[in-house]
C-alpha cells in the first residue's frame, strides 16, 4: 500500500522540523510557535539563534497570507494550485538543502546565511501547512501534533467505554485511523531526521525535497484522473 498525501506530508513536518532544530540552532521550522520557548531559552542561556526564532512566525504567517491570496485569484482560471504549490515547496526545500550543504555546518545560528536557510525552510513548512488546510481539509494537521495527539486520546477513551452508537462508531474509527497515522508519521520523521543527521549532518536536508517530490505523484494522478474524457 502507497503511502498517502497527509502520511507522507506528516512524516516532512517532523523530519524537517527535526532537522532545523538540530542543524540551526533550536529553530523550529514547522511547529514555529514553538520558537516563543526556544526564544526564551536563548536569551536565558545566551546562546545563538535569537533572530531566526524571532522571525519564523512571521515569516511563516506571511507566506501563508501571500500563498492564500495568490491562490484565491488564480482559481477561477482552474489554474492547478495545490500542484503549483507542492512544486514550490520542492523547490524552498531543495535551496535550503544546497544552502545548508554548501555552507554548513553553521557554528552559529545568528549568522546570515543561516538565518536565510532557516526562513526558506519556515517558508516551505508554512505552504504544506496551508495547503493541507485548503485542499486536504478532511485531512489531520501535518506540521504540528498536540491537537491531532488530543483528538486521538478522546476518540481512544470514547471507544474504551463501549458508550458508542454503532453509527458514531463507524464514523469514529476512519477518524481514528487516520490520527494514529499521522501522529506515527510525524514521530517517524522525527527519528529519522535524528538518525540522518548523526549520520550525514547536514546532509540531513537532502530527504524532504525527495519526499515532498513522491507525494506530488498521487496528486497528479488524482487530477488526470478528476479531468473529463476529450470526446473522439
């Protein structure tokens, strides 16, 4: 069985947000709020990364908002924009891999060419996220985990009681299902990323554009096959 959109798109929230953590000094590309911590952190401890965490949430709300208008006036035209939108993020993915091959290691997170590699990377994760809003609405979250994790324990105690219709049930469990796969998919990222930077280091950055590639396969084949027959 081929892994799916969100599944793959789950694993690249973790793995990514795993390898910036690791290779740019605590910086969180996908769970970007998460830099109001780290933030905390550095300036308690003095160590470097302070102004990539300043900037990750608002580059990140800021490629939403650019992503969503260009979106809303393309559309009319059928334009593709969720194939348009993978593609790019393809691309932030792949300059942010030669940037961090290239240049790194970086002994600090403050310096320019660092900072540059850790927004490319917000900008990226910031696109999935809003891509999988718009287009895979049915779909759990794939950057960030804690409401996803909370909405599987309650669907996990409401089975356990047995209290169920067996309508709610029925309905419940693809909703499970798909929890559980996302919440593994992204803890899978997360290791692998560790694993992979142990290993490579910042070779680390070289799987998601890859990763990002494939899951844009079944999307193509879902429009080509979404497209009216030509009539002979």
């Amino acid at each position: 069985m081929r892994p799916s959109v969100p599944t793959l798109w789950s694993f690249n929230g973790g793995y990514v947000d795993t390898a910036g953590f690791l290779a740019l000094h605590g910086l969180f590309t996908s769970h970007v709020t998460g830099n109001f911590v780290t933030l905390g952190a550095t300036i308690a401890l003095g160590t470097s990364g302070a102004v990539a965490k300043l900037l990750a949430l608002p580059m990140f709300c800021v490629v939403i908002v650019l992503a969503r208008a260009l979106g809303n006036r393309l559309r009319p035209s059928g334009f593709p924009i969720l194939e348009s939108a993978v593609v790019l993020k393809i691309l932030l993915l792949s300059s942010a891999a030669a940037l961090g091959i290239a240049h790194g290691p970086f002994p600090t997170g403050d310096r320019p060419i660092a900072v540059t590699t850790g927004m490319i990377l917000v900008a990226a994760m910031a696109i999935q996220n809003a891509a999988s809003r718009v287009h895979l609405p049915k779909a759990p979250p794939t950057t960030i985990m804690t409401g996803t994790s909370t909405q599987l324990m309650i669907d996990v105690a409401d089975l356990a009681t047995g209290r169920l219709t067996p309508e709610e049930r029925a309905a419940m469990l693809p909703r499970l299902r798909s929890l559980a796969i996302a919440v593994v998919s992204f803890a899978l990222g997360c290791l692998v990323a560790a694993v992979v930077f142990n290993r490579f280091e910042m070779k680390v950055f070289l799987l998601p554009p890859l990763v990002a590639a494939i899951s844009l396969v079944p999307i193509l084949g879902a429009r080509s096959k979404a497209k009216p027959s030509q009539p002979s």
